[in-house]
C-alpha cells in the first residue's frame, strides 16, 4: 500500500505528545531522557520508530579493536543527569566489568563495548520502540481554522503495510547515509564501509589477490588495517589525494568545541565566525585518523619492508577516476595528482570509506515544510531547543537531532551532546505541553521564535 492510501483514521487514535523517527543514540538518549522527566513533571508519552529489525549502531564497523572517539563519559546521560542508572558505569557495573574497565586504563572504550552499552539500554525501551518500521511521510493535520495541532507520521513495515499514528511533536534522529562520489554504484564487489561487515565474511577464505580502499579518514585507516589482517594473503592498496593521513585533533583546548557550553556560542554567533569556527576544527572529526592507528599502519607497512614482502600499499596523491566491475573484479582507473598518469588497478574489491552525509528532513517532511523559514543556503531555520521555526500556524512541534551542524555546531552528528540536547528538547517539549494544558480549548498558544 502506497503512504497516501493509508486507510482513514480512527478518530479515537491517540494522539502522542512525541513519536521519534529512528532509533539510535540520539532518540535512545531522548527516550531516556523522557523516561526520567516523566518520574517528576507532567508525564508526556512516546513512542519510537526504527528501520532497523533491531537495536543496531554502525553494525557494519563494529570491528574488534575499534575504539569509540569519545570519552565513556559522554554517553547517553552523565552529562545532563549523572545519577541516572543509564550510565555506562552502570552499564559496566550491571556486567561485573566495572574493576576490569578501571584497570583498562583508559576512557576509550572499544565500539563493540559502547554498542553494547547501546543495546543494554535500548533493551529497557522494547515496549517504545516499533523496528522493522520505517517512517516514510511526515503530514499536518489541520484543523477547521488552519492550525496544526499534530502531526501524522506514517511508517510502513518490511510487508509494505502502513501505520500511521499521530503526535503533538516527532523528534527525527535519522542519523547518517552513506555517501560514494558520483557516479558510483554500490556492488558485489564495490562497497561503501558502513557494509564492511555485512559483507566481508563472504570474501574470507576465498584467496582475494587485492583489495583497495578509498579514502583517508578514520573510516578508510579502520577498513585498511581489518582488510589486512582478515586477509592475509591479500595485497591492501590506499587510494587518497593527501601525502599521508592527518591525524584527529583530540587536544583539550580543541575538545573543548563538543562541550554543551559551546552550542550555545555557536548558536549566537554571526554566519561567518560559524563557518571560520567549523572550518578551523574540521580536524577534529572529519577526513582525519586516531594517532594511534596511524603509527600502528605505518609500523605495519614498515615492517613488511623491513621483512621484504610488502601487502600494505599507500598510492597517495591520487584519485579514482573510474571504476567498473567486471565479472567478479573491478577495474580501477587511478590518476596521479602529481604527472596525471593514470593506472589501472585490477581488484577483486573496492571499498569506499568516503564519508556520510546528514539525513536531509525534507525528504520526509514533503510539502509539509515548503514554505518554512529558510536560511540563504536553503536550509529550515532551527532554534536554540533544536525546534524548526515551522509556520506560524503549526503548533505542533518538530524537532532535530543532527542535521544542525550549520546551527548548533559541529557535535550535531557525534554522541558527545546527547545527553544535554535530549535535556533541552525535552525541557521544550514539556513547556510547550504545559502552555498548551493552560490554553482555553480552541485557543492554542503560537510557538515563540527564538
Ligand atoms: C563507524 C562510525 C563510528 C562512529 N563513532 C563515533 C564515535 O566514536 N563518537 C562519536 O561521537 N560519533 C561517532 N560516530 C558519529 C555517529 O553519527 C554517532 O555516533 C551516532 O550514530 C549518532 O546517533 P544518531 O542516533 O543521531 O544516528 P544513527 O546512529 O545513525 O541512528 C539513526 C537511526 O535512524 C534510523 N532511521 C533512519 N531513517 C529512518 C526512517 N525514515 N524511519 C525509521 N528509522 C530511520 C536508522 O536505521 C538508524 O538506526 C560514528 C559514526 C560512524 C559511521
């Protein structure tokens, strides 16, 4: 069935104070939060709603000795709520790990850990959460008069029925997509790293002669160690345009630019120091690489020359200018950035670890939000508790989490806020309805700017 023709609604289908679009830390973190507003304030209900089958964050590089890039303290609560028993430390308290974890000696857990810690929460919300359902239209409902007191989200299941259901806000949380460059599609034998582990069980123990990864980021440097120790006849070729890796600035003066504090600077500050301020500490997030994992590729690659059989191979200064699968290998077209000579690599796999891309809001908010207000580049305004500046006749509520780096800054898509953005979306959320219950029937309140 087609969203549009969703059958008619019940009239007595009840209307949510807040439905969630996905399903991982950003709404876990809000249901969490939710959950411990609704132990003291006005209760608000909820309800999630995640493609996924299941509870899952970036399965497929959950590779062994990957390590988080954030402090185990900036999980799903401590910051906003250090007494709450959805901490880590609970977590690792609940699993009789929490001596090992202190002699570990460092803040960094393993990501298979942290996803651990994920599911272990995600677990205590099962009731909340419909996976397998993937919202695919987001619609007003109007009233008689014009206004938009809630909206309809309609979420169609792996069967392709539709379920719509209704909420006074939805809190979208859609994550990252996967971004390749133009022009290539995604293949047997022509990846993008978020599937790395879906797929490379069916490469191992099959004799690859090569296998080539694009990229230069933490992504990339990840895939090229797992590639070349998971086949270890394997010759592993890096393709990127820089000399060598840069590595991720993780000092503390520059760390400083995830705390809770500077989203609010940011938020204030004029559009050009934004982009000088992303700009300036692009390095500690994008196309850039844990130090550590540099040195322990180099050292690799240093020692395979030392032994004399060398499998790990850097062609850096260069760019892919083409690539095709033919039969089960590629062919690969790379161009050197330094005489533009061109050669062609033949493979058994390519791997792009180039990078993701925000969910863009539109895609499922359709014509709903045409005429909101935008900035120059065409992006929806967002306030300061994270609410689009909808028109002025929607009372209902929609709100991000993530696609706001150009207005909260650059922890908009990384874990290290939230626990406080969830805070103050729920501080909003829950005035809203507050002001709502003490409007007369008919008259609601007008959201304020701000
Ligand atoms: C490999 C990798 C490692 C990372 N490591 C770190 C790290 O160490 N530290 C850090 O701060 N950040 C890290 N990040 C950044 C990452 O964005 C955050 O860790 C985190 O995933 C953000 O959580 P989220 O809930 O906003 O998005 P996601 O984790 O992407 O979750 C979004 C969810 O929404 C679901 N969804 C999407 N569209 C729909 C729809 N229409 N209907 C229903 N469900 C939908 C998706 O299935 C997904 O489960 C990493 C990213 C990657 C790719």
């Amino acid at each position: 069935m087609s969203p549009s023709a969703s059958a008619p609604l019940e009239p007595s289908v009840e209307v949510l104070d807040v439905i969630g679009v996905g399903f991982g830390p950003s709404n876990l973190a809000l249901a969490i939060a939710l959950a411990e507003h609704n132990l003291g304030g006005r209760k608000l209900t909820a309800r999630f709603i995640e493609r996924q089958e299941r509870f899952g964050w970036h399965r497929g590089m959950l590779i062994e000795d990957a390590t988080m890039q954030v402090s185990f303290l900036k999980d799903l609560v401590t910051p906003r709520n250090p007494e709450s028993p959805f901490t880590f430390l609970s977590y690792l308290h609940s699993r009789d790990r929490l001596s090992d974890f202190i002699n570990y000696g460092s803040v960094y857990p393993s990501r298979l850990e942290f996803h651990d810690y994920l599911e272990w929460a995600a677990a205590k919300f099962a009731d909340q959460v419909d996976y397998g359902s993937e919202v695919v239209a987001i619609r007003p409902v109007r009233r008689a008069d014009g206004l938009v007191e809630h909206v309809e989200i309609q979420a169609r299941d792996a069967l392709g029925d539709v379920t719509t259901h209704r909420a006074r806000n939805v809190v979208l949380a859609t994550g990252l997509t996967p971004h390749l460059p133009a022009g290539v599609t995604p293949g047997e034998r022509i990846w993008h790293s978020h599937d790395l582990l879906r797929l490379a069980p069916k490469l191992i123990g099959t004799g690859p002669e090569r296998a080539v990864v694009v990229g230069a980021g933490q992504s990339a440097a990840e895939v090229l160690g797992y590639l070349h120790t998971a086949l270890p006849d394997t010759e592993v070729c890096a393709v990127f345009a820089r000399y060598g890796y840069s590595p991720a600035d993780d000092s503390s003066f520059a760390n400083r630019i995830f705390d809770p504090v500077a989203v609010d600077e940011f938020y204030t500050a004029p559009d050009a120091v934004k982009a000088r301020l992303l700009d300036y500490h692009a390095n500690t997030n994008y196309s850039v690489v844990d130090p550590e994992l540099i040195d322990a590729l180099y050292r690799r690659h240093y020692h395979e020359r030392v032994a004399g059989r060398e499998r790990l191979r850097f062609l850096n200064m260069t760019r892919v200018t083409e690539v095709a699968q033919v039969g089960d290998r590629v062919e690969l077209a790379v161009e050197s950035l330094v005489d533009g000579s061109v050669e062609v690599i033949n493979t058994d796999l390519v791997v792009y670890a180039t990078g993701y891309r925000s969910s863009d809001p539109d895609a499922l908010l359709g014509d709903f939000g045409v005429s909101w207000d935008r900035d120059a580049a065409g992006r929806l305004r967002i306030r300061r508790d994270y609410r689009v500046a909808t028109a002025p006749e929607v009372l209902a509520g929609v709100y991000l989490q993530g696609p706001t780096e150009h207005t909260h800054g650059i922890s908009s898509s990384l874990l290290s806020n939230v626990a406080v953005r969830t805070g103050e979306i729920v501080a909003s959320i829950s005035a809203a309805a507050v002001d709502q219950d003490r409007q007369p029937v008919g008259r609601p309140t007008a959201p304020a700017a701000r």
